[in-house]
C-alpha cells in the first residue's frame, strides 16, 4: 500500500509524497512500547533515497512522526483521529533555531493538510 499526495510550491516545481509500506506495514510498531516507525520521501527533501520516521502517540487521538534530514532541518507527520467522523493527516517541515529568520520561526510549520470525512 502506498499513500500519495501532491502539493504545488510556489517557488519550485510540483512535488510527491509517499508514505510507503515497501512490502510492510505504511505505519508499523516501533522497537519501544507504543512507538511507531515508517519510511516516508517526497521528490524535493528525501532524493533519492526515502527517509525513516519514528514516533508514537500524542494527545487527544494523536499520534505522531518526525525525521531529522541536513543539519537538523526535520520532517513531521501528524495523524489526528480524535473525530470519529474526520481524519486528518499534517505534514509539517520543522525548522532549526540555527536556520530561523524573522519571516519564518523556528519550529514547525504546515506543509499539507489532508481531511477525510466520513460519507
């Protein structure tokens, strides 16, 4: 099973996601009690290799994701099932103390935003 999404820059080309299972689970138990593990890449951060994320539950019916990739730029993944009616998935890229500028703080911010809602 392979998970996609596109999503349009405004200052490079149009760019793929994938969460991949790669003959696996997409999102499976981590070496630690409630940890979770997966392989993620996109065609602008991870090329050409596809990067691990590791991670667990949140609050609130949460659970997250997050890979360090270049000099502690990291990427998130977070999978909201709080509402039994509407599941969303953020990816956000986090930003070093170190890279930050006024215009864009360190930490994360959202990259894609997907809803499902329940039919």
């Amino acid at each position: 099973m392979t998970a996609r999404a596109a999503t349009d820059h405004p200052q490079r080309q149009q760019q793929e996601h994938r969460l991949t299972d790669l003959g696996q689970d997409v999102v499976g138990a981590g070496e630690r009690e409630d940890s979770l593990v997966t392989v993620w890449g996109n065609s602008w951060h991870q090329q050409p290799t596809p990067m691990s994320l590791t991670g667990g539950p949140g609050t609130d019916g949460t659970f997250e994701l997050r890979g360090e990739y270049g000099g502690g730029w990291a990427w998130r993944i977070v999978f909201d099932t709080a509402d039994a009616e509407r599941r969303r998935m953020r990816m956000d890229n986090v930003i070093p103390a170190g890279q930050a500028t006024v215009e864009m703080p360190a930490g994360p911010y959202p990259v894609m935003v997907a809803e499902v809602i329940r039919a």
